[in-house]
C-alpha cells in the first residue's frame, strides 16, 4: 500500500527516531523492535490519490536524517523496500489517453474562456471607442446645422442687400430725375430773363439809334438835298458826298459802339445769371444729394436692425435645433451602446457559464480518472508488496538505498 505523503514523511521521522533511541539502549532491544516492526504487514498508507502520486512530493528520508546518513544506511539494510515510479506508470497507464484528452479539452475550455474575455475586451473597447467618436459625429452633424442656418443667414443678407441696391437706384433715379428737372427749369428762366434783357437791350439800342438819327439827320438831310438838287461842280460834289459819309459814318460808329456797349452788358448778364443758376443747381444738387444719402442710411440702418433680428432669431433656432439633435443623437447612441453592450454582456455571460459548466465537468471526469488510475496503482502495489515481502514502498525516492524497482511490474499488471 502506499502512504499520504504527509503522513509517510512524518512516520519516517518517528520512525528513525524510535531506531536511534533503541541503538542507544542496546542492540538486542534494537533488534526486537526491529523486528516488531518489520513483521507488520506491508505498510498500509491511505490518503487523497492525487497528493500520494505527486512526484513533486519529497518523501526522501534525507529531510529528516541530517548527519545521520550512515545509521540510516543500516537500517535501510534490515528493512525490505520497494520503489515505484509514478511518473512512468501514470504516463503509461491504459488510461493515461483518456486522462490527456481530458486535459486537452480543459485547456481548450480555458483557451475558449480566456477568448471569450478577449471578446468581451475588445467590445468593450470598441464601445469606448463609439463613445469617444460620439464628439466627432456631434460635431459633424452640428457642423451641418450650423451651415444650414448660415446659408439662410447668407440668402437673407444678399435678399437685403439686393433691396437696398433696388432703393438705392431707385433714390438716385428720382434725385437724377429732380435734378433735371431744376436743370431744365433754370435753363428756361435763364432764357426768359436774357430774352427779356435782350429786349430791353433792343429798345435801347433802336432808342439810341433814333437820338442819333434824330441829331444827325437833318444834316444828312441837308446833304443829300444839295447833292440831288444844287448844281455842284465837280470839286463841290466830292466835298459834299465826303462829308456826308463822314457824317453817316460818324452815326453808324456811334450806334456800332453803342451795339457793342449793349451786348457786352447782354453778355455780361448772360454770364452773372448763369453763374447764379449754376449755383442754385449746385445747391440744390447737394441739397438732393444730402437727402439722398440721408435715406439711404436710414434704409441701411432699417435693413441692417431687420437682418440683425434675422441673425439673431436663426441662432436662436440653431441652438435650439442643435441642443435638441444633440440631446437626441446621445441618448440614440448611448442607449444603442449600452443595448449592445448588455447583449454583448449576456451572451459572453451565458456561454462563460457553459464553459465553466463544461470545465467542471470535465475536470470531475478528469479526477475520477486520477482517481480510478491511483486506485488501481495503490492496489497492484499492495498485492506486489504482500507477495514480495516488501514492508515500505516508496515513490520518487532520492536516497541511496537497496530497493526493488517495482514500476516495470506495476506496468505490466496494469496492461494484462
């Protein structure tokens, strides 16, 4: 039989301290003990199979001997020992396929977990990483609103700006067409006033020519009379003819200077009253011009607080419709994640639990198998032992004693 290994290591202690004690007594009392002892039948040793067959296990009598190696030697001497190697035997058990199939399928169980936890990491993650990119699609999706109420912002603006170019052509249509109009209405007084100074002009200048007349006629008169009607000699003919054209040319001069001395006053008004029209226009031209740009500010003021309020109910709007899409887009995208987290969660939950179901059972397997395989080992060396004469079996042993190797035995009792 083989012994719990605990129980073995502390049974050798004893053991060796019992012979110790009857060296010292005497070696008659030593050798009575010795063979109480030794008449025992084999050694029964009961414990968990698992723990006896380790071969981890050190159930060498060196831990407990220290400097009392050669004592132990002799008694080694009178006691009949056996050896068996468990290592060998459990590998070539018949059952030692079955018992690695066993654990193959208990790593691949383990392997199949530790994937399963892998997955759930990795959907973790990429749920994380949703998360994270929840701020890039937000951001893109407010990105859009933002240009759509731009572009509103931007057609309300040019609408404007196209009614105030309407109003400003239109402004300074009608100013244009006043302008030309007090243009027109200068130009005909200006011609009134000069036609009626140039008849004033005329009636002076026909007055001025009848006083002259008046003065000179009657020599001329005189003149012509004697030219027609005296009989003048030749010499006094010329005289005559050359005074009277000195007289008429003398009243043609002054009526000429006085012709000139009249249209250099016409002239003269002509150009005083253009120059008061032209600065009459001028004043009324800045005058329309003023009322022009007046309007024209108040209109842009008038369009400017009209697309102010624009702008400003649009970003109203925007920022509702984008507190609104932003609150939606979240609870969209957090409630799917965490819907797929939990089934991702559940379904990984459900087949750890198949696989923890399949580990536990496999390894009951697996341990029934150690068991019925330790079983069958402690009870072949048992019959060995008894029908060998052996009184200790001993497994992994590491000191240097006489010991019959039972394992080929064991091996082939364990394949008949």
């Amino acid at each position: 039989m083989i012994m719990r290994v605990e129980n073995f290591q502390k049974w050798i202690f004893y053991f060796l301290l019992l012979l110790l004690v009857l060296t010292i007594v005497g070696y008659q009392y030593y050798i009575k003990e010795k063979q109480a002892v030794t008449s025992v039948d084999p050694v029964t040793i009961t414990g968990e199979p698992e723990k006896i067959l380790d071969p981890e296990d050190k159930t060498s009598v060196t831990k407990t001997a220290g400097s009392e190696n050669e004592s132990q030697e002799e008694i080694f001497q009178d006691i009949q020992i056996g050896v068996v190697d468990l290592k060998t035997i459990r590998t070539h058990h018949p059952k030692s396929e079955i018992v690695s199939q066993l654990e193959d399928q208990i790593q691949g169980y383990l392997n199949e977990l530790a994937r399963q936890e892998d997955e759930l990491k990795r959907a973790r993650e990429q749920i994380e990483a949703q998360y994270s990119d929840l701020d890039a699609q937000l951001k893109t999706q407010l990105e859009g609103i933002r240009e759509k109420y731009q572009k509103k912002i931007d057609q309300k603006t040019e609408e404007l700006q196209k009614e105030l170019t309407t109003f400003e052509e239109q402004i300074w249509n009608e100013a244009m067409n006043k302008i030309q109009k007090k243009k027109e209405d200068l130009q005909t007084r200006a011609k009134d006033m000069i036609s009626k100074y140039h008849e004033k002009q005329m009636e002076k200048l026909m007055k001025f020519e009848e006083e002259i007349n008046s003065k000179y006629f009657p020599e001329i008169l005189n003149l012509r009379l004697k030219l027609q009607l005296i009989q003048l000699t030749e010499k006094e003919l010329k005289e005559y003819k050359a005074k009277l054209e000195k007289i008429q040319l003398e009243r043609d001069q002054k009526i000429e200077e006085k012709r000139v001395e009249l249209e250099k006053e016409l002239d003269k008004f002509i150009e005083t009253k253009q120059s008061e029209l032209d600065q009459e226009l001028q004043e009324y031209q800045d005058q329309i011009q003023k009322e022009v740009e007046r309007s024209l500010k108040e209109k842009q003021n008038e369009l400017d607080r009209i697309l102010q309020n624009y702008i400003k109910d649009m970003e109203t709007a925007m920022y509702k419709e984008m507190q609104d899409k932003q609150t939606r887009l979240e609870e969209q995208v957090k409630t799917s994640l965490m819907k797929a987290e939990e089934e991702i969660q559940q379904k990984i939950t459900k087949n750890k639990e198949r696989i923890n179901s399949n580990i536990e059972k496999t390894r009951k397997e697996h341990e029934q198998i150690l068991k019925q395989i330790d079983d069958e080992i402690r009870f072949i060396v048992a019959e060995l032992a008894e029908e060998q004469g052996i009184d200790i079996v001993l497994t992994d042993i590491r000191v240097n004693v006489q010991a019959v190797d039972l394992t080929e035995q064991v091996l082939q009792k364990l394949n008949q």
